[in-house]
C-alpha cells in the first residue's frame, strides 16, 4: 500500500468517526445560557440544559451540615395550613 492510497484511507476513516459521532451526539442549546453541548441520542428525555447551567441550579446542601437541606425551618403552631383553627 503506497502513501497516497494511505492517506486516503486516514481521511475516510476520521470522516467516518465525525459522521458516527454527529448521528450519535447530536448538538442542542441550552435553553438558559444559549451554549451548544453534547448529548447522546438514547437519552429519554433529551436534556434541556448543559452540566454547567445544571450544577448552578443545584440546592447547595452540604452533608454534615444541618439535617435539612434548606437554610433555616420554621415550625407554626396550630393546625394544617388553610385547615383553620381548631377551638
């Protein structure tokens, strides 16, 4: 096999890897940020996000801290809310 029929060979081979990764990853938009990332096809339902925008909306709980994940909990007195008050 000489070098041209090689070569040849090598540029069908990564045009055939872009065509596979292209049918197999397609590119969507973030519907937050508007950048374009990656997603592969068998993902049910397809993400409308990108990991960026994903790990900025995530609650920041830290285990070890707290036995709740949110910030501050407020107990009320008297009943189940809207159920009124009971004499």
């Amino acid at each position: 096999m000489d070098a041209k029929s090689l070569e040849l060979l090598r540029q069908l081979k990564t045009s055939l890897t872009a065509e596979r990764r292209d049918r197999e990853w397609p590119e969507t938009t973030c519907r937050f940020c508007k950048s374009h990332f990656r997603y592969h096809h068998s993902w049910k339902p397809v993400p409308i996000m990108c990991k960026g925008c994903r790990i900025e909306r995530k609650t920041p709980y830290k285990p070890g801290e707290g036995d709740t994940l949110y910030l501050e909990t407020q107990v009320f007195h008297g009943g189940a809310p809207g159920g009124g008050r009971r004499k």
